[in-house]
C-alpha cells in the first residue's frame, strides 16, 4: 500500500474518531438540558487537523538521525480533544444547553459520519477492485 493510501486511511479513521466522540458528547448535552449548573462540551478536531496538515507545530532540526524528533506532528498524531464552554449561561439555572443547537449539531455531526464511511468505503472498494482485477 502506498504511503499516500496509508495517510488517507489514517485521515479518515482519525476523522471517524472525532466523529463518534463528537456525537457522544453532543448526546451528554443533549442528556443534560435540565440538570442545573451543567456546561456543555463539544469537540475540537477541525482545527487541530488543519494546523497539523499546513504544518503550523514546532519542528526543531536534527543534526543527528538519532536525535528525536521534536515537534513532528503526523496524522496519526492528532486526536480530537473534548472541551467545556464555561463562559456562557443561557438561563437562570446556569445551564447553557440550547436544544436547537445541539439538535443541529448533532444532524451535522451525521451527516459528516456518513460522508465519511462513504470515502472509507469508496477507498477499500478500489483497493478490492485492484485487487481483483489484478490477478486476472
């Protein structure tokens, strides 16, 4: 498999990681409407990806090819990271949980899954296509 098949892949697994927490944690919001005091969360991935991809980390030089690497970032690095909104209360119980936006978020968030599984599927059937037509 070639290295560019081999970071499409890790892309796409690494996207359907941050996929599946995001609905995880938009359900905990969701689950939560009514507790008092309760800050929703949501999921940074988007823009840790795309620092990676543009290459936006710190990299330092090695002289040597057994120094470490510092500050290389590759794709497989990259996880999604759940944070707290502490800043906003849309009511007087504290609780900043708007229904319609997380209904949205999380119609969203499937829509985006489902793209997803669909590129994943698409690359595993050309492969299986080479593969197949390859031994005729």
């Amino acid at each position: 498999m070639s290295i560019i098949s081999n970071q499409s892949i890790n892309l796409l697994e690494r996207s359907l990681d941050a996929s599946s927490l995001r609905q995880k944690v938009l359900s905990n919001n969701i689950a939560n409407i009514d507790t008092p005091n309760f800050k929703r969360s949501d999921v940074a991935f988007e823009k840790i990806l795309q620092q990676t991809l543009a290459g936006e980390t710190l990299a330092g030089r090695r002289t040597n090819e057994r120094h470490l690497e510092i500050g290389h970032v590759s794709i497989s690095d990259v996880s999604p990271e759940v944070y707290t909104e502490r800043n906003t209360t849309l009511r007087n119980d504290g609780n900043n949980v708007d229904i319609d936006s997380e209904m949205t978020s999380l119609a969203t968030n499937q829509i985006q899954f489902n793209a997803l599984v669909q590129q994943i599927n698409h690359h595993f059937g050309l492969l299986k296509y080479a593969i197949s037509e390859g031994k005729r």
